[in-house]
C-alpha cells in the first residue's frame, strides 16, 4: 500500500536515474530544492495545496454544498 505522501513525488534524479537525491531546503514558496549527488543536477519538487489537517482546535468553517 503507497503512502499518500508518495504518490507522484520524484524519488530519482531525472537527470541520471539515481536515488542520491538531497533536499536543500523546506517547503518555500510551494517548491522544495533538491540536488542529486551523483550527476550535480539540481532541480525544484513543486507542490499544489490539496488541503488541510487540523492538528489543534476546530475547523468550524462552513461547508458550502
Ligand atoms: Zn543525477
């Protein structure tokens, strides 16, 4: 069963295939940085807001239907 989390996210180099990939920084601005260690090439992970999970209190807001 696939984590959530994974499904579509790059997990190799698009440059060379490899799985030494490092992300440089956090999520910024809806773009983490990521570098492969192998072959230097450096590119961003972009992501789309898809909601969000209350970690404290309610979410009381109106559900429109
Ligand atoms: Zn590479």
């Amino acid at each position: 069963m696939n984590s959530p989390s994974r499904v579509g996210e790059t997990v190799t180099c698009p440059t060379c295939e490899s799985d030494e990939i490092t992300y440089d920084g956090w999520l910024d601005c809806g773009s983490i940085d990521v570098r492969c260690e192998d072959c230097g090439s450096r590119w961003c992970e972009l992501w789309q807001f898809t909601g969000i999970a209350m970690i404290e209190g309610e979410d009381n807001r109106e559900v429109e239907s």
